[in-house]
C-alpha cells in the first residue's frame, strides 16, 4: 500500500473519531472513575486483609498506579470501536468494496485502527496527568521519561499483536452467522492471562512461566510495566522480539483463513 494512502485512512479514521467530542470523552471520563473507584476498593481491601506492605512485589500505591494504567493501555491495545469491524463488513457485504481496490484489505484496516488510536493515545496521556497527583508515592513503580518513551514501541506491537489475534475469530463470519461470542471470549481470555485484571505477578509461579512465552502478557501487562520502570532494557527488547515474533505466527495463520474465506464470500450481506 502507498504510505501516503495509509497515512491518509489514518488522518480520516482519526478526525472521525474525534468529531464526536462530548462521547468521546464522556465515554473515557466515566469510565476511568469507575476503574479507579473499583480498583482502590479492591486492593484497599486486598492489603487491609493480608496485613502486609508488599503483595506480589507491589506496594499499595504501585499496584494502584499499574490497575490505572493496565485500563488506559487496554483502551490503546485494543484499538476503540473497530473490534468487530472485519465481522460486520462481511456480514453487510460491504467487504466487497475493498476487493476490489487496489489495496490490501488487511492494511487498510490496520490502517484505521491506527487512526483511531491516537487520539486515545492523547487522551489516556491527558487523563494519566489528572490522575497521577492523586495515586501517592510508591517504592515499587519508578515511572520516569525513559519509560514512558520506551512504552510507546511496546503499546504499538502490543496493539499489533492484538488486532492481528482478533482477525481471526472475525473471519470466522465467512462460515457462522455470528461471532460475536468468539471476539467477546477472546476479550475475556486476553485480559485475564494478559494481565489487565491482575498483575501476574500474583499468580502461581509454573503459570507465569508459561505465560512469559505465550501472546498474552505482551498485550497489557508488558507495556504498563515498562511504563511503570519494572522492565530493565534487556528485557524490553527481548519482550519486543517475542511480542514481533507472536505476530508473524499470528499473520501465518491468518492468511489461508482469509484465503479459504474469500472463495465463499458471496457478496450478498445478511
């Protein structure tokens, strides 16, 4: 695809998105409330509890600061309101539109997923500003200019894994009359083992090593610890690597589904 057409669906996707002012930010503004109001709930709670000052190498004030953060790059990661959009086109039969430009389908909706994060990736920032004086100081979280810059990388491969992970199950529309349970399953999976409910720290040890290999981690977790200074250069570039290669493996199987997809695609929509 020519980069200044892609540049271009992404400047279009972007300023759509931000034409809707009050829901967008709305939307972030009562959401964000709400995380924080159940997220210190929680772990107040947690804490008060067990008694101690440190749970799964976190302080109150710094497993505070990671739910807050994990919700802001979850929102980045997962890329707004275009989840289902691969789905919806073949069920309407707009998909025909993009088979015959002469374009790559698959870049051209990456390239408005891209679009649509940006303007998430100011609002999160803007929120993480409001936010911040009120979270308290942590022994645990060293959040400093060198992480925030080396998040960034991590939060566009971890949004590329993503959007790569769900094109599948959306894919599945060419043989089912509805997937929307697949996407909202992998949702559910991903946040889980990917540590947008809990660090993972907190959970069993043969399990975090597993998870260290498997995509999940590098999709929340990750990117908020590199944000928060837990995650040392070598590790970062080797979490990259691992977060890249998941991708490539992810791409492989994506390309004979759509394939196999396209030979029944039908053009009719429902």
């Amino acid at each position: 695809m020519n980069p200044a057409l892609f540049l271009h669906l992404m400047s279009i996707e972007s300023r759509r998105l931000l034409s809707y002012r009050v829901d967008f930010w709305l939307t972030m503004v009562v959401s964000l409330i709400v995380q924080v109001i159940v997220v210190w709930a929680l772990w107040t709670a947690v804490f008060a509890e067990s008694g101690r000052d440190i749970v799964g190498g976190w302080d109150l004030h710094g497993i505070l600061a990671y739910g807050i953060f994990v919700f802001l790059m979850g929102r980045i990661v997962r890329g707004g309101d275009l989840q289902m959009e691969v789905a919806t086109e073949i069920y309407d039969g707009s998909l025909s539109r993009y088979l015959i430009y002469p374009c790559n389908y698959g870049l051209t909706k990456y390239a408005q997923q891209l679009g649509n994060i940006f303007p998430d990736i100011l609002q999160s920032f803007l929120m993480a500003l409001i936010v911040l004086p009120f979270m308290g100081t942590s022994t645990t979280v060293d959040l400093n200019f060198t992480g925030i810059l080396m998040s960034l990388p991590s939060l566009l491969c971890a949004h590329l894994l993503f959007y790569i992970m769900g094109l599948i199950p959306q894919m599945v529309a060419f043989w089912a009359d509805n997937v929307w349970s697949l996407s909202v399953m992998m949702r559910m999976v991903t946040m889980l083992l990917g540590g947008g409910a809990l660090p993972l720290s907190l959970f069993p040890e043969p399990l975090q090593t597993l998870l260290a290999w498997m995509p999940f981690r590098y999709l929340f977790e990750f990117p908020t610890l590199v944000l928060l200074g837990k995650v040392g250069l070598e590790e970062w570039i080797t979490g990259l690597a691992i977060c890249l290669a998941w991708c490539v493996v992810f791409l492989l199987l994506t390309i004979p589904v759509w394939r196999r997809g396209t030979l029944r695609y039908t053009g009719v929509g429902i």
